[in-house]
C-alpha cells in the first residue's frame, strides 16, 4: 500500500470522527497511537480527511451493520 502512495498508520486506532454539516456523514478521522497498555495516547493525534470508516477483525470484514443495510461484498 504505501508503495502505491497510501499512508499506513499502524499501531493507531480511530479516536474520534467529525460529524458532516447537519451531523450526516463524516468529513474526517482523528487517529490516535495505542499505547502497549492498550489505551490510547492523545498527546499526538493525525487528522485524516474521509467520508466513511470500516472496521475490520483479521482477515474478514466486520460487516453485520452493512448486511443489515442491505449491502453485499463482492
């Protein structure tokens, strides 16, 4: 990924989303390191502009919310 141009923050975690105008959808991401406690250090965080989040557990997707909207992967 990275060779392709695509930053990789790994040992990060979502901290925290902007909300969209009128709170629909969000704008942007705020990453924080995870510490090996496992909590989080917010005394350096990486904004990252976007309009959508997925989450993913090992090697397949967590996509329960997804399939509830009726969406499939292909």
């Amino acid at each position: 990924m990275q060779s392709a141009g695509i930053p990789m923050h790994r040992g990060h975690t979502v901290y925290e989303s902007a909300a969209g105008k009128g709170k629909r959808g969000i704008v942007a991401a705020t990453l924080c390191r995870v510490k090996q406690d496992g909590g989080v250090d917010d005394s350096h965080t990486v904004r990252i502009d976007c309009d959508g989040i997925a989450m993913s557990v090992g090697w397949a997707p967590a996509g329960g919310l997804l399939y509830q909207a009726g969406a499939r992967f292909k």
